[in-house]
C-alpha cells in the first residue's frame, strides 16, 4: 500500500497532463525554448562590444 499511496500524486498528475495534451491546443515546450534561445543569440550578437584588434582570438 506504501508505493501506491507515495507514488498516487505523480500518477495522477500524468494522467491530467496527457487529458490536458490530448484536447487542448498546449504549445510544445521545446520549440519554445528554442526561439527562446535563439533570439537571446540575436540579441547578445546585436549588442556585444566588438573586439579590439589586440584582443587575441
């Protein structure tokens, strides 16, 4: 009865996320942390001091 009971919040919990995914327009996380990253490049390149010419590579 223990690993039923310490293990019925994580269970519960996947069975609502795939209810949730299955009839809801939920966006795919990790496209989203993809654009994410790739504006956070875009701007970091924008906005980073350029290099001085005796500053090795």
């Amino acid at each position: 009865m223990g690993i039923i009971r310490s293990s019925f919040s994580f269970i519960a919990g996947t069975v609502c996320g795939i209810y949730i995914a299955q009839n809801y327009n939920v966006p795919n996380i990790r496209n989203l942390t993809n654009e994410f990253l790739f504006r956070a490049k875009e701007v970091e390149e924008k906005y980073r001091k350029p290099k001085k010419p005796g500053d090795g590579v």
